[in-house]
C-alpha cells in the first residue's frame, strides 16, 4: 500500500549551514495541512503616492477618473499602464471622496485641519482626525495585520521608494510615514519603511539561523559575503524536493526559482543615481543617494536614487512575500507626502514631484495625471504578477485586498480659500485591486462626498479584519463588494 506524499505549508528548503528560503503554496501542500481546507490565506496591502488629483488653478479635476460607470470603464491619462499590463478588469476606481475639514473651526471626526500637508494623512491611513500634524490612530495596514498575520515570519512588511527628502533646508516630519502601530499605552510608535531593496532582499530570502557546525558556519558567512545566490545554496535539498512533485508543481518551483534568481540579478545590478552630490546608502548592492536640490532652485541631476528600479523591486519583494506567505501584510511608500522627487528621470517633466502640481511644468491637471501614471505603472505591475501567479483553485490577487491612496484630491482649500487647488480633500480617489471577500474587480464607483476611510474598511473586512469602524470613521461602500 503506497503512502500519499505530502508537504508542510510552512515548508523550507535550507542549506546544510541553516540558511533557508521558503517556498510557493503548491497542490501537494494543500493536502497536507488541515489550516488550508478553507483555502489559502488573505492578504492586505495599502500602497501610497504623494500627489493630489490635479493642478492649482486648473478647471479640469483630473485626468484620471473615468467618464463612465461601472465595468468597461474609459482609460485617462494617469490610468494608461492598466492597459499595459491589461489589468483594467482587476483594479476598481472609487471616486468622488471627501475628507472634511475644520473651515475654520473644530475639526470634525475623520477630518483634518486646514492646513494641507500631513494633516490629511491621519484621517487617510488610520481614519482619526488630525488637529496638528499627528497621526492619532493605529494604521490600517496594523490593525489589519493583528488579525491576519497568524505565524508569518513577518507581520507586516513596510517598504520606502523614495530614498531620500531630497531638501537640506527641511526634513519630512512625518511625510514618509504610512505606517504606525499602538505601543500598548495610548501612544503610538512609527514604523519607518525600509530603504534598501538589498537589505528587504535580505530579511525575506537570507533567514539565517547560525548553525552549530563552525565550518559550515564559515562557508555561509564567506557565500553571504560573496552574495552567491540563496539558490546555489539550497540546490541539493531542491534537487531532491523536485523528484517528489507533480508535473504542475515542478513547474510552479522553477518559476519560483526563476523570479528569486532574476530579483537577485537585478539587485545586484541596480545603476548609480546620476550626478549630483551622492552618499552610499549602506550595503554595496543599492544605488547611492541622489544629491538634495538646491535651496530654492532646480537642479535636474539630483534628487533622485534609482526610484524606477528601487519601485519595481519592491513590487517583486512584496509579490514574493505573499505568494510565500512570508507575510500577509504589507504597505508600500511610493513617494513622500509633498515629495520633492526629482520627476526628470521618471516621466521627462524637469521638476519635482510636489511642484508639478503648482505650475512646476506647463500642462496643469494632464501634467498631474502623468506623473500619477509613473505610481499607476507599478501599481498595475503588481496586480499583473499577483494575477500570474496560480494559488489554490485561482490566483494569490484573488485572496488579496489591495488599496492605493492617494495624498489629496482637487477643489477648496479651506486655509487660503482657493478654488481648483491641489491642497484639497474635495474629489479624492482610492484604487482597490484583489478578490478578497468578493470585492468588485475592474469597476468605477462614484461615491461622491464619502470618506475614502469606507472604502478603506469595505477592503479591511474583505480581507478579515471584521472591524466594525476605521478609526472614527464608520459605514463602508456596499458597491466595493460584487
């Protein structure tokens, strides 16, 4: 009577010095642990970009939201990549949101003071109101991950795109923090994003556990050193792991194998950041830091750090991380609340990020809209390798929530009185992408005068978190889920 194979879901490949790398959820690991009758995990991840929908002084709202309804929508300017990756039928547009204001009085729940920058990211990432620049609540990204995150080796993965402020007369006070967890006392603890892809690469991939064996010890260190691939160093046990698998699952293992082998290659690869005054970040595999901007001027050489390739790795980490269920949490930094990012090398506009949408660059509103499109490119890059990549009976995107925000919207600015302003929360959109808990997939909701925290917990419940408000804001969009 023959044994039925099996494998722990948990299952790793290590190396004879205790380096480990773990492995995709394969058909053979279904039947084997009881946890996953129900089927595979959930995920949640909030991915943030740090510009509003459009232009000061511009009539036109944006350049991103649909003319039409419903499924089938019209593509604008910032959502072109969707078509690049064909991935118009996953990503869900929710627009017409509105975070309140004080209008010159008491700030309202949810709501922000008048002034712009910052105070609109408390009620946007943890639903609570922000009177003076502090985020007053826990994160959705960790009130999510308190649920879900059962015994993955990381509870929450935070990553930061842009590298630096890129001003020496200021620092970001709080601009590049998406991410914050209670400390048990009332008081709240910052959860910076990691910085360097290598370093990312690292905590996910190279799990070392220091063996007993001294000269197996010795040989890891020298192959860390040398960055040989964690590949190599597992080959034995994964040659002898493939022989027990099904055609299917062999071939899932070596595209697996295949992704990692080619994120390593990059990593390694990554190009120097051009011009300009530079200091190496730590680690020799990551671009060094573009220089600041010079005090009141432009410079088109600096204030940039690789951001295209640091953005497309962290979009490689964080589909590694949930189709290895290394975590099931995770929230992404694209750019910095009023980010200074030099635009150049990204989209050929000679400004920074923030000032495209004050005149930086002729083009008003469109041009707001094609710098979106650089954010909207990754974004779609994600969802496309999330949706490649089987899980179960479908796809890892099927059993994720995802949600970008973005930092503000266009209309009143209640703390100057200009109309068509880019300091405002009028006209506000958030983009959902995942099938988690039936959520709408490839649609255009029109939710005018809600607050983008309902949308934000219409995707936390979808993904588990049962949560009966985020933070002060209650109700969630019914038409977020199909």
């Amino acid at each position: 009577m023959s044994s039925k194979r099996s494998l722990h879901r948990r299952a790793f490949l290590a190396s004879m010095g205790g380096l480990s790398i773990s492995l995709p959820l394969l058909e053979i690991m279904l039947d084997s642990k009881p946890a996953f009758a129900g089927g595979p995990p959930l995920r949640y991840l909030v991915l943030w970009g740090g510009q509003s929908m459009g232009a000061d002084g511009d009539p036109l709202v944006d350049d991103f939201v649909p003319n039409s309804l419903g499924t089938g929508y019209d593509l604008k300017t910032a959502t072109q990549p969707f078509a690049t990756y064909g991935v118009e039928d996953e990503i869900t547009i929710v627009s017409g949101l509105h975070i309140p204001t004080a209008n010159g009085g008491a700030v309202p729940d949810g709501g922000r003071a008048d002034d712009f920058h910052t105070n609109n990211m408390g009620p946007l990432l943890t639903g609570v109101k922000t009177v003076a620049y502090e985020k007053g609540g826990p994160t959705s990204d960790q009130l999510v991950s308190d649920v879900i995150a059962g015994n993955t080796v990381h509870k929450n993965l935070v990553y930061q795109v842009q590298a630096s402020w890129y001003l020496s007369v200021s620092a970001p006070y709080g601009r590049d923090i998406i991410s914050q967890r209670s400390d048990g006392s009332g008081g709240f603890i910052e959860v910076p994003g990691t910085v360097s892809p290598s370093q990312a690469f690292d905590s996910l991939f190279y799990m070392f556990a220091p063996p007993d064996d001294e000269a197996a010890a010795a040989e890891q260190d020298f192959l860390w050193r040398q960055r040989k691939s964690v590949l190599d160093l597992v080959k034995t046990r994964a040659d002898v792991l493939r022989k027990k698998l099904g055609g299917a699952d062999r071939e899932r293992l070596d595209r697996h194998f295949d992704e990692i082998r080619e994120l390593e290659m990059r990593i390694n690869t990554l190009p120097p950041a051009p011009g300009g005054e530079c200091q190496e970040i730590p680690g020799v595999t990551d671009p060094s830091l573009g220089g600041n901007q010079p005090d009141g001027g432009y410079d088109q050489n600096v204030g940039y750090s690789g951001e295209e390739e640091r953005a497309r790795i962290f979009m490689d980490l964080t589909h590694m991380a949930f189709t290895c269920d290394l975590s099931r949490v995770g929230a992404v930094l694209f750019t910095m609340a009023q980010s200074h990012m030099n635009m150049y090398q990204l989209t050929g506009q000679a400004t920074d990020l923030h000032e495209v949408g004050h005149g930086g660059v002729p083009g008003g509103t469109v041009a707001v809209a094609t710098a979106q499109a650089w954010h909207m490119k990754h974004f779609a890059y994600l969802v496309d390798k999330l949706r490649g990549t089987p899980e179960g009976n479908g796809t890892v995107l099927d059993n994720c929530g995802i949600v970008f925000l973005f930092e503000g919207g266009h209309g009143d600015d209640p703390a100057t009185g200009n109309q068509n302003s880019s300091h405002s929360t009028e006209n506000m959109v958030v983009c959902v992408a995942g099938g988690a808990g039936g959520l709408a997939r490839g649609t255009h909701i029109s939710a005018p005068g809600q607050h983008p925290g309902k949308a934000i917990l219409t995707v936390m419940n979808a993904v588990g978190a049962n949560a009966s408000s985020f933070g002060e804001v209650s109700g969630t969009l019914p038409e977020l889920v199909g």
